[in-house]
C-alpha cells in the first residue's frame, strides 16, 4: 500500500507531512500586499464595554514574582462560586491578546501585541462566554483589540474593549460544546480562540496551520499565567465539539474556526487543598 492512501485514515498525520518545508522543494512565496486580509475583527452594530486599564496601582498588592508565578500555575476543574472582577478579566485580555505599545506607519497605527504571533499577522481572535463576572451581564462577547478612526484604519483609541454579542446564561450551551465538561459552567468565564485562517494562508499558505495553534497556545499560557498572578484558576481545553462550538459563537467554521479554550474563575476549597476531581464531567445549573 502506498504511504498517500495509507495517510488517507490519518489527517493528523497528512497534516504534518503536506505542511513540512523542505530546501529542495520550497516554493519562494511572494505575498499579494493588495490583498492582505484586516488584521483585526469588529462587530460594528455590537454595544462595546471598555475594560478597565490592566495596570497595576502603586496601592495593590502586586502578587508574587514572576519564578513563584510560574511555580504556582496548576490545571484548575473545580471553581468556587465568587464571580471574577472586571478588573480580573481585562488583565486576562489584555496578558493574552492585549495592545502593548503602538507605532506610526505610513498606513496608519500598528501595534505591538502581548504573545508573540508568526509574521505579526494574528489570526487567532479571543471570545468570552462570561458566566460570572462583576459588572458585565452573562453572555457570548468578542474582544476588541483595536479601535477604529473615521477611515476605518485601526488605532489605540477605543482598543481593549468587549463587544456583546449574545446577552444570556450560556453556561449549559459552553458546557456541551466542550464535551459535557461541567466546569465551564462553573467557571466565571470560558475563553474562546478562533483562527481567521486567511490572515496567515495570505503569507504562508498551508504552513498556517501550523501556526494557528501555536499562536493560541502562546496566548492561552500567558493567560494562564495572569490568571495565577491574580489567585485565579484555570484549565486549558482542547476537547470539543467543533460544530457546537462554532455555532455557539457564531462563525463558520470554513473561514474561522474554534481552536481552543480556556476556563478561568476562582479555584474551589477543594482545588485550592488539591482535592479536585479532574473527572469533573458533570453539568450544574446554579
């Protein structure tokens, strides 16, 4: 049997081989700079919430350095019932996908961002299924990394913001989208990483694919990382229904598509004294 129709029953592994740069064989690319996809995503007619500034105040308590951050971070399935502040989440936005600094271009602002990102493209998006979190109502909202001048050229002013979406307890839908995992629902919010996959085709063709989940990986560790910083928990998922959770945040799942998931809220009595149950597969209606 030839290796081709032996890679047929096993796309994980055509995946890899199809996308794999070779000296001999790799075809120059030369990108179309007039059709280069918009690297960010709006909803115009969605009401916007601004976030508060992620910034430390010189009154806080800053937490733990970095090396005891990194030491503490742990796989969190068992959330207590005290919601998440909106000061929390927008520390989490902005750790994962925020705006660290902005230059001039001759096109305008851009943007250094705070994960790292194959060719400055960012085609990973960031949802929100917020279930508990003070000061925001429950429901499906899209991060908006930047805003918009009269010329619809992205810049700073009206950046790190939430755009609703859906309005409403999601905490069933979230949980049997990722295979009946009850900790979504119990989370205080679950985050939703999407590839809009033609910002990277447009430069790497299939090599994007590749890049897609690497890009949310980097995303979802610092997230994890803020999360810790700030006492909070979290749990990184890969397992869901594609279709279920596409449909639940409303995109297509051709031309983007749900990538990954992280479940964020304050660690239970039980998680905090490493009592968690990591067969946490029930699905609460609180």
């Amino acid at each position: 049997m030839a290796e081709e129709d032996k890679l047929e029953d096993r796309p994980g592994r055509a995946f890899q081989q199809k996308t794999t740069y070779d000296r001999e064989s790799l075809e120059e690319i030369i990108p179309d700079w007039r059709s280069k996809p918009a690297l960010y995503k709006f909803y115009s007619h969605a009401p916007v919430i601004g976030l508060p500034s992620p910034a430390w105040r010189d009154d806080e308590d800053h937490g733990p350095d970095f090396l005891q951050i990194v030491g503490k971070r742990r796989t969190v399935r068992s959330f207590g019932a005290t919601p998440l502040t909106l000061l929390e989440l927008s520390r989490l936005l902005w750790a994962s996908a925020g705006v660290t600094a902005s230059f001039i271009t001759p096109q305008g602002q851009d943007f250094y961002r705070a994960t790292p990102t194959a060719g400055a493209l960012y085609p990973i998006e960031t949802y929100v299924v917020v279930n508990k979190v003070e000061g925001l109502e429950p429901g499906l909202y899209h991060y908006r990394v930047a805003g918009l001048d009269m010329l619809e050229r992205p810049i700073v002013e009206g950046s790190h913001a939430l755009e609703l979406l859906e309005a409403g307890d999601l905490r069933d839908e979230i949980s049997a989208a990722a295979m009946d995992q009850g900790l979504c629902g119990k989370a205080g919010a679950v985050f939703v990483y999407t590839a809009v996959y033609a910002r990277s085709e447009w430069k790497y063709r299939e090599r994007s694919y590749r890049y897609f989940y690497l890009d949310a990986g980097h995303m979802a560790a610092q997230l994890s990382l803020a999360a810790v910083a700030q006492g909070l928990g979290t749990c990184q998922i890969a397992a869901f229904y594609d279709d279920e959770l596409n449909d639940l945040i409303g995109v297509d799942g051709k031309t983007e598509g749900s990538l990954y998931l992280t479940a964020v809220g304050r660690p239970s009595r039980a998680a905090l004294a490493g009592e968690s149950d990591p067969r946490n597969t029930a699905r609460p209606k609180e």
